[in-house]
C-alpha cells in the first residue's frame, strides 16, 4: 500500500490544486497541475481534469481549527503550497 502513495505523491510534488468539484453524493475531486477541458456524454462542459486527479469519496468532512484532524493531514506530504498553508494550522 505504501508504494501507491508514494507514486503519487512523488508524481504529485509541485504541482497546484487546479480545481476542486462535488460529484455525485458527498464525491469530492480534486484536480491538480494543467486543466484540459472535457465534454459530457450530452455535448454539455464537464469538469476539467488535471494532470492528476483524487478521488474523496464516502465519509469525508471539513473541519475548523479547533478539530483535531486525522494524523495524514498533520503533515503535509507535496501537494503544493494550498496543502502546505492549509496544514500549517496543524503542524
């Protein structure tokens, strides 16, 4: 399990959050580095996707600064300057 997270925060390191969208239910996207544009299966805009996306799905929440978050996110592990600033809280 550890390789797969180390792959993507290798792949990951410098690169800025892009875009962030809410898909279906409580799905959280988060697009990271250059946008390309994509078309829906109707001819409409979609979501632009990033060099590399995350899927959050399930049971997810945003918490103030007096929560306690979970220990991944007392560090942060290359995602860019938003992850690193949105962490600093924690650290």
């Amino acid at each position: 399990m550890t390789d797969w997270i180390e792959h993507f925060r290798a792949a990951a390191c410098g690169l800025t959050i892009a875009h962030v969208w809410r898909g279906h239910g409580s799905v959280l996207f988060i697009e990271l580095g250059a946008l390309t544009p994509t078309t829906r299966r109707n001819g409409y805009p979609g979501e632009p996707r990033g060099e590399i996306g995350l899927m959050v799905e399930w049971s997810w929440r945003i918490e103030d600064g007096r929560s306690e978050p979970p220990r991944v996110f007392r560090r942060p592990f290359g995602l860019g300057q938003a992850a690193k600033a949105w962490t600093s809280a924690w650290a």
